[in-house]
C-alpha cells in the first residue's frame, strides 16, 4: 500500500466542499451518481493534507480456462470537484466537467491540488511531486 500526501488550498474568496472521487464502475470517469472517497469543506483561503493510499490485490482462481488473460491493473486515477450545495449525508450532485479536474497519481509521492480564480474564473492548479 503506497500512501499520497494531498495538498488541498482553496484561493477564492469563498468557501467550497471539496469531493475527491474515482471512476465509476463501468470506466467512465464520471457517472450521474459518482462514489465520493473523500467530502472535505474549505473555507475561503483554507489548506488541508489529506492521505491517499493505493493498493493493489491480486487473487488466484484454480478453475481458470487455459488463455484466460488477467486485464488487472491497479486504478491510479482520482478527480476531484467542487460545490457549495454538499451537505454532509447528500448525494453528489450531477457533474460538471468545468468543475473538476483529473489527477493521475502514478509514480507520485504527492499533490498540490489548487481550486483558485484566474481571468474571473474557477479553475484547478495541480502541481505533482514524484517518487524518487
């Protein structure tokens, strides 16, 4: 198990929940109910550290036919969105891909995740730091 160090900052000037999430079960990155990993309220100019951890399984079955491929890998990837309509207990509400951003976490010891306005608008500032 590997865990990530992220860095969340919020530079607006007002508060925003924080969800970080993975892909829905069916490979799409989003679906019209997305599983929230992580729900986390920021207020204006707040920082969190939160930890991600990735493991990694594998399990063995007797029975497998001779040419039978293991199409496994582990999921690396995380998206993160903001909204001020969560309320703790809610459901997410419908995605909007202006307000998230992917975060590949491969071969990362860490991310800088920064919700911050530029030209008027909301958008996301990532910095990653990787291993080694």
């Amino acid at each position: 198990m590997v865990d990530i160090q992220l860095n969340l900052l919020n530079k607006t000037d007002s508060p925003w929940t924080f969800v970080l999430f993975r892909k829905a079960a069916d490979g799409s990155p989003f679906s019209d109910h997305p599983i929230a990993w992580y729900v986390l309220p920021l207020n204006a100019g707040q920082e969190k550290t939160i930890f991600y951890s990735i493991q990694t399984s594998l399990g063995v079955d007797t029975a497998v036919q001779p040419g039978d491929g293991a199409q496994a890998q582990p999921e690396a990837k995380l998206y993160v969105m903001y909204t001020n309509e969560l309320q703790p207990g809610e459901e997410l509400p419908p995605f909007e891909e202006s307000n998230a951003a992917e975060i590949d976490l491969t071969g990362l010891t860490g991310a800088d995740i920064t919700l911050e306005v530029f030209s008027g608008e909301k958008r996301w500032h990532v910095v990653t730091h990787p291993t080694g």
